[in-house]
C-alpha cells in the first residue's frame, strides 16, 4: 500500500499544480496544505484498531476485524463532500456564510474551499489505494477493488519506498524552478 508520504505528496502537488497552472494561484496557498493532510483521511481507520485493542499490524494483515481498509476507504465520500462544497459555495455566495473564525478571514479560507480540497485529498488517495493495492470501495461496506500493481511483499515495500523519495525529489525540483524555495533557506 502507499506509504502516508505518497498520499499527503501526490494530494500536495496535485493541488499545487491546479493552483499555479489552472487557477493562476486564485486560491490561498494553505488549502495546498489542507489537500495534502486530506490525502490521508481514508487511513483513519487505522487509528481505530487502537480502540479494537488489536494491533496495527495485525489488523493491516488481515486481523480479526480487518478494519484497513475500511468505510473510509468508499468512492461515496468523494461525492459527499463535493456536495457538501457545493452547498457552502452557494450559502457563501447568497451572503448567509462568514467565515466564523479568525484563522478563515486571516487567511481568506472559506469552508467550501476547504471542503473541494479535502475532497480531492480523499480522491488522491483512493486513486492510489486502488491502483497501486486495490483498496477502493464502491459502498461503504463492499469488498474493496482496484488493480494491486504493487503487492504487499518486502519487494512491493521497497518500490514503494522508492516511490516516495522520487515524488519528494520531483517536487523539490518543481518547487525550486517554479517558486525558487533555496531563497528560503
């Protein structure tokens, strides 16, 4: 499976991309950051098998309960929040929503926005899940399905490994030609 570097990674760039090349950077650059943290949403029902008492491991390799992938790893919560967005836009629009705390006016956040990019951080990794390890649900309680290119073998690991120091590489570059990041330094 993906490591939660590549989902935070893969959502992050994607986002970035959208925002310097579709939008002409239209959008504050903090919902580049809400997108990546979105791309690990799916995986929160890892954290569940700490309330299971069951170890992690043992519930990633098919455990008693078996909870990843789980619910949250369903197709349905794309829409869900897409449309979730699209109410707020509306609401935002028609002036019956402010922001309604300090942190949104100060930097221009608004719910709709943060909701479009949480669902992209959730279609990024579903995306992923089901290419790389077949991990996509179409309902919330369907068996999972997807290609499994990447089997969950030591060598599948490495590749995945691997797979993140390029995407860091790729974007470090990206961000050095296109924002000039070594002034930061």
């Amino acid at each position: 499976m993906p490591f939660a570097v590549t989902h935070v990674l893969v959502a992050i760039i994607i986002a970035e991309l959208l925002r310097d090349y579709v939008f002409k950077k239209k959008f504050p650059l903090h919902y580049v950051l809400i997108a990546g943290i979105a791309g690990m949403l799916p995986d929160i029902d890892i954290l569940l098998v700490l309330f299971d008492g069951m170890s992690i491991s043992s519930a990633l390799n098919g455990g008693a309960m078996n909870l990843h992938p789980s619910f949250t790893h369903s197709i349905l919560w794309i829409p869900i929040f897409l449309m979730l967005a699209l109410t707020f836009l509306w609401l935002e629009k028609k002036g019956k929503i402010r922001p309604i705390e300090r942190i949104f006016t100060k930097h221009k956040l608004k719910i709709s926005g943060i909701l479009f990019v949480v669902a992209l951080g959730i279609a990024v990794h579903l995306a992923l899940d089901s290419t790389l390890t077949g991990f996509l649900r179409v309902g919330f309680f369907t068996e999972p399905i997807g290609l499994n290119l990447i089997p969950p073998t030591p060598i599948g690991n490495m590749i995945t490994a691997g797979i993140d120091a390029v995407l860091l590489v790729l974007w470090l570059i990206h961000e050095e030609l296109r924002h000039k990041i070594s002034g930061f330094i």
